[in-house]
C-alpha cells in the first residue's frame, strides 16, 4: 500500500468514526494503519538526517548524529 492509498483510508476511517462510528476490526485497522504511517514518515525523516551535515564557518563540514 503505498502512502496516498494509506492517508486516503486512514480519512476514511476518521470520517466514518464522526459519523457512525466503528466497528471493533476497523478500529484495529485504523490503528495498525496509524503506525505504519508514522513508522513510515519516521523512517523517511531518519533517511534526511543520515544524510545531513553542518557546514561550519570555517568551511568545515560535520555530519548530524543522535545524541
């Protein structure tokens, strides 16, 4: 499923639950398709900052690492 198709059913889902509400499998849905759309744009921000540097006055560049 690729992220478009992901937020178009997790709109789904949240429109459905304001009007009728639902039921206990798409509650378990909306919630496994939650996490992987957070999962997923986690990773991608993990990927950005792999590959981020901080170019110093000096002209120097350091890489970006977790603390």
């Amino acid at each position: 499923m690729d992220m478009n198709e992901l937020i178009a059913r997790i709109n789904e889902l949240a429109a459905k639950n304001k009007t009728v509400g639902l039921t206990e499998e798409e509650l378990e849905e909306r919630a496994k398709l939650r996490r992987m759309y957070i999962d997923n744009v986690t990773g991608n921000l993990r990927g950005q900052l792999d590959n981020t540097y901080i170019l110093r006055p000096d002209g120097t560049k350091e890489k970006v690492v977790r603390k």
